[in-house]
C-alpha cells in the first residue's frame, strides 16, 4: 500500500473542526482524522508492506519551467516557494511524521520531486507484491496497470467512507478508455482535459468525454496529434484547429502530468508493515502531548 500522505492529511484538517486540540491549544484535527484514516485502511485492507509517501517539493521546478501555470494559483503572495495553506496545518505536518516515525511505518520521499512521483516510482519498481496506491488525486489513475504486478488506485475523493476501486476495468469502464492501456489513455486524456486545479489549461473546447473518445478512436495522443497535422478526416477542422492552437501546451504538458518513474526515491526503512510500534515509549508521550487518545489507540489496535 502507497498511500499518498499529503491527500490524506488534507482532507483529515477539511473533514474534522479545528476546534479538536491538544492540551496546549494546537488543533489536532488533522493529525486526529489522519490517524483514523490510517487505521481504517490497515483494518480493512490489510496490506503487508505499507509507505507513507512524502511531498519534497509540491510544485517541482521542471514542472514550472515546462509550464509555468502549473499550481501557480496555489503560491501563497507572501513567498512563492511556499504552498497556501492553512496556518493550522502547518504545525500539525511534524506532529504526523512523528506518529508515523514511532509507530515504524516507512516513508519516502525524492529530492525535488512530489509525492505522486515517488508513488510512480515504488509501483514501477515492485516486482512481489500486487500495489494498492491510496490517492485522492486522479492523476495517479495513470499508474493502473494489470502486470507485471497489478497496480490498483483506491479512490478517497469523495473520503474513505465513498472510496472507489480502480483498476485497468474500471478505469477503462469509467472513462470510455481501451482497457489494454487505461493508464496511459488517462493521463493522455487528462492532457487534453486540462485540470483548472493544477493550472493545466487543457485544449479548449475539448472536454472530458470528446478526449477519452479522441484518445480511444485514435490509440495515443502522439497518433491524435499526428494524424491532426495530416489533416485526418476522421477529425473536424473545428477539432484540428483547437490542437493546432494549443501546440505550444500539448508539447509542455507531458512533462507536467506524468508521473516520473526515475526518480531518486529513498524510503528511510523497510516497508513491512509493523505488527507492533517501533519506538512505543515514544509514542505514548506523542499521544500525551498532543491528546491524541481514541485515534491512536485504534491506529496501533489496527497494526
């Protein structure tokens, strides 16, 4: 199981109040959902080897030099390195890698890279095991594969009580896409798409359901392209023209929306799910300090 930390962090500070605090005033809500969260996914799913994977850098440099709009409406105005977030997550993000520290769940992380690139990078990489990557990022969906060994996306957009379970079927299903290659269609889809969300553009006038079919009809975004350029009948000059225009942005966005599967990924101990805390005298005074209680002892229950 990858799971996508910061996903799960996120939308633990979104779903609980921040009223929810440790004995000093520090919200705690997030740290609070993300324990439970957690334990529920080890309850229910039981994975044997389990990474938490880190965001180094949540906005990489080639990804901005290769589009400039990418994410750029997240930058906060008061430092353009730093992501805009809530002033009470912040402080709650080293409370969370504690946990994970003392209770021995491996994290990784990859130098001037995301986390969905670290998460590409150990799913590409497994050759033992089926992967089970936990994301409520769609961009991950490009990751499905049926072999060598299965890769599987469970979807917690909508929150872990609504998570979906994609597949090369399913995702082929959801979106119209040729299941033989379903993870490659996605993110050649999600191209064309755009997402307003990561500031990806996206080729007006073409929208989710007319890429899926573009990529499906034509089997690739390069033969899509190509074919434009030949003047494919199969394609109305309003179409031809709306990929001639967006030239410059279908060259840049493949950089953006793939995932990179060479990044320098290191996981700072070995993935075996722990059957018991790793430091638990450490782990206790975690919980005193910041009044965890309920959600750790069901996150440690579940181990």
């Amino acid at each position: 199981m990858l799971i996508d930390s910061a996903g799960l962090w996120f939308r633990s500070y979104y779903a609980l109040p921040d009223s929810l605090t440790a004995p000093d005033g520090t919200p705690v809500n997030s740290v609070r959902g993300f324990c439970d969260m957690l334990a529920k996914l080890v309850g229910e799913r039981r994975p044997t080897r389990l990474v938490a994977c880190l965001d180094n850098d949540w906005r990489p440099q080639f990804r901005v030099d290769a589009l400039p709009s990418y994410k750029a409406h997240r930058v906060a105005e008061e430092d353009p390195d730093a992501e805009e977030v809530p002033d009470t997550l912040s402080p709650q993000i080293p409370i969370i890698l504690d946990v994970l520290d003392a209770l021995g769940v491996a994290t990784a992380e990859a130098e001037g890279y995301e986390a969905d690139d670290v998460i590409g990078v150990l799913a590409d990489r497994e050759r033992a095991d089926p992967v089970e990557v936990v994301t409520g990022d769609r961009d991950l969906f490009q990751l499905v594969r049926t072999g060598p060994t299965p890769v599987r996306v469970r979807y917690v957009g909508a929150g872990l009580a609504k998570a979906q379970d994609f597949g090369p079927a399913e995702l082929a299903e959801r979106y119209a896409l040729d299941a033989a290659r379903a993870g490659d269609a996605y993110a050649e889809m999600a191209i064309l798409r755009g997402d307003p969300s990561d500031g990806l553009p996206g080729v007006a006038g073409i929208g989710e359901k007319t890429a899926a079919k573009l990529i499906t009809e034509f089997g690739s975004l390069d033969a899509l392209l190509a074919a434009a350029g030949q003047g494919d009948r199969r394609l109305t000059p309003r179409v031809r023209g709306k990929l001639a225009e967006a030239a410059d942005y279908l060259a840049a966005a493949p950089a953006v929306v793939q995932v990179v599967r060479d990044a320098p990924v290191v996981v700072d101990r070995p993935d075996t799910t722990p059957a018991k805390p790793a430091d638990p005298e450490r782990l206790a005074e975690l919980g005193a300090q910041w009044g965890l209680g309920g959600p750790l002892d069901r996150l440690i229950a579940s181990l």
